[in-house]
C-alpha cells in the first residue's frame, strides 16, 4: 500500500468495477488510491450481495490477464450452451424448455475446442479475488472504509475531501460509486433514466440433475426467467416479476416458493429445493449523458444501468475499464495529461455509442417480451426462429452475448 501526495487516479467506488479499473490502472503502473464506504470485509460476506454475473468470455480474457483467474476459476462454472424460448410455447426437454421457435447457442459453434461461452460466478467470490489482489498490490491504497465529503475539481489535478481520512489529491477521478452516483451528481452530469415496472428476484436452487453448462432464458409475460448454471449441482435464478406481484412471491414460505419456480422451472432438472436465500432488486434503466468531466470519468453503473435480461451489466463495466486503460496509457505514453478533457474525450467516444446501443437494444428486447399479446408472441417467435436457423445471425449473436463485437481493449481482445 503506498501514501503519497498526489495519486494518478482516485476511484470512488470499490464494488466489482471499481475494484477491477484500481487492479487494471496498477498494473499498468499508475497509482491508485481506492475509496470505498464500506469495509472490505463486509463486502465480501455471504449477505451482502447473493447476485451471481454472467461473464462473458471477453471479460474472462480480462480476468486472465490480470491473474485473477486461478483465484476464481474453481467456483466459475463454464456456461456451454445457452437456450432461449418463449415460456408460453414448447415444453421441456432433455436439456431444458424448447419449442419449435427458440434459439440455441452451441459453445462448439464457436470454438472448435468447446470454449465455454462465458462462466457463471457468484459475486462474493469475485469480490474476493479483487480483494486478495488489491491488499497484495503495492500501487494501491485502499482506503475504506472511508466517507467521501466532496470532490474539488482543479485545473491540475482533483481533491477528494474524506471524513476519516483528510484530503486525497488525484490528476483524475474514477467515479465507480453505483447506480445513484454521488459523484455523478456532485458533477451536474444528467441522466436519461426510467424505472420498469418489474422486480428482480434471485434465488439459488440445488437440483437432482445435472446442468451440463446449459443456460435457460424463459420469455414470461412478467419478464424474462433465467436459469443459470452454477457449480456444485446449482443453478441461479434470475426470475423478473411485476411490481405489484413481486412482494407476495418474496413473502411466501420456502414450500410455497418451490411451488412457483418449478411451475416455471419444470422438472428437467429432477428435484429442486432453495439453496440460499431470495434477494430482490429494482430494475431501471439510466445511461449518463456525459460519461467524463473535467478530471473525473464515469465507469460501470455509475454511467449505465441496464435490464438484466441479457446478462450484460458487468461486461459493459469490464470493457469500461479495459478501454479507459488503453486511454490513458495512450495519452501517457505520449506525454499528454490523463485527466485532461481532450484526453477523456477519447474515452467517451469510445465507451457511450456502444453502451447506448447495448443498452436500448435491452430495453427494446424487455419491451418485446414482456407481454402475452398474440401478434407479438407469434411475430417473436418466428424471428427467434428464423435467427437460429441462419448461421451467420447465430454467431454474431453468441459473439454479442461474449462481449466480443466492436472495438475491443487489448485486455479483452483474443
């Protein structure tokens, strides 16, 4: 851990993505100082936050490159195929729900060794690894928990006020603080923003049978039901619920509980009980309508909020910080000053067009989905089914759900 007079980037915000931009940044020889309200240690218990990420295999290329894989490769299990149906058509299958209109992504399509499509990992277990990572790295102080009072923008340099530990001098600010940015805020940047009348529940089940890597996205007209591949015999389950209906599922004793997934879930699985406790979550949407400032960045969901129905909230925060990595060892390298407006300039054109394509293309596919009109159901349905007829759709499909289409990082290219 160093303490000097003034860092090359502060971040505020040490969850997953601000946790991975302070790892990134020092391994690219800056000095980071990582802000956070609270306590590592309460991050990465059990009760903090029972969300499992799908990470595709783009974003596993970052965890590879910066040795973090072998600390959580044995709880990532490797996603080999991934189903999509209308939940309202078909029935299930050997390997899940089906029906004549569906897709299907084949691992195999894509590899010819049969790399996985991406890993499901609990978020405990990430948050582990940044940590054990972050305490072993000598460019990083991690100062948390610590209480951020404001920032103050100079035209060298930023200062971060905290209410334990004084003043920190930073040529740039990483705000990674979430959803409700404080720092975003503090910086008058705007949002466009909307809430969606669903609630995401997410539950852990143990189950007879095994997965075989296999990823289930049901079509519900409440929202979309995931079933997510897990290891030791589990599988997560990202269930979207109306708003008005979410709260009566949350209080219904565990039985009762059992009887609505597997209403849902069938029983190609064999027997199902809970593994863990339900959590839910809001959802809604917000993209930032300036990702940077002068000396400060947005990443992660500080800049960008999506539905969870593609699984890609996380990717979008990886390839957040692998490309303003790349920014500023770019300006770095040719003497320009990292948190100057011209040079974070180069990282929002970069970033906003893709998170705003992704994002509203998920929007759009909630919107689509999430109803039980019949013209609808039979208009999607054939589109499903004429996508995974044609090859070539399939496997910019699977590349999108990778998180590898468009302008990669070096820390997430093949």
């Amino acid at each position: 851990m160093i303490d000097q007079d003034i860092y090359d980037i502060a971040i505020v915000g040490g969850g997953l993505a601000g946790g991975l931009a302070a790892l990134a940044l020092a391994r690219a020889d800056f000095s980071v100082a990582l802000i956070d309200g609270q306590a590592p240690a309460a991050m990465q218990a059990g009760d903090f936050d029972g969300r499992t990420t799908a990470l595709a295999y783009a974003s596993a290329r970052v965890f590879r490159r910066l040795a973090l894989w072998d600390r959580i490769s044995r709880d990532a299990e490797p996603i080999r195929d991934i189903l999509v149906t209308d939940g309202r058509r078909g029935a299930f299958g050997r390997k899940g729900f089906v029906s004549s209109f569906h897709l299907h992504f084949d691992s195999r399509e894509l590899d010819e060794e049969g790399a996985p499509l991406g890993y499901i990992v609990e978020n405990r277990h990430l948050r582990r690894a940044l940590y054990d990572a972050i305490e072993a790295a000598p460019t990083i102080r991690l100062l948390a928990p610590a209480r951020r009072i404001r920032t103050i923008y100079g035209k060298a340099d930023a200062i971060v006020s905290l209410a334990e530990a004084g003043d920190i001098r930073a040529r740039l600010v990483v705000a990674a603080d979430g959803r409700g940015s404080a720092s975003r805020i503090e910086a008058a940047i705007k949002v466009n923003a909307w809430t969606y009348e669903q609630t995401g529940i997410v539950a852990t089940v143990a189950h007879e049978r095994p997965h075989e890597g296999v990823a289930q996205e049901l079509f519900l007209p409440s929202g979309p039901f995931a079933i997510l591949p897990m290891t030791g015999g589990r599988s997560s389950l990202v269930w979207t619920e109306t708003k008005a209906a979410s709260p009566a599922y949350l209080a219904l004793p565990d039985e009762k509980l059992l009887n609505a997934i597997v209403a849902r879930f069938g029983d190609y699985l064999g027997e199902v009980t809970l593994a863990g406790p339900r959590w839910s979550y809001p959802l809604a949407f917000h993209l930032a309508q300036s990702y940077i400032a002068p000396r400060l960045a947005l990443l992660g969901d500080a800049a960008h909020a999506i539905h969870p129905i593609a699984g890609q909230g996380f990717n979008l925060g990886v390839k957040d910080v692998a490309a303003l990595v790349e920014t500023l060892v770019d300006a770095r390298s040719v003497g320009l000053d990292i948190g100057s407006l011209s040079t974070l300039d180069a990282y929002q054109r970069w970033r906003r067009f893709d998170s705003a394509t992704l994002a509203l293309g998920t929007d759009a596919l909630n919107r689509l989905f999430s109803n039980d009109l019949a013209a609808l159901r039979a208009a999607r349905d054939i589109g499903m089914g004429a996508v995974n007829a044609v090859a070539p759709l399939r496997r910019f499909f699977m590349k999108q759900a990778g998180a590898d289409l468009g302008r990669l990082p070096a820390l997430m290219a093949k």
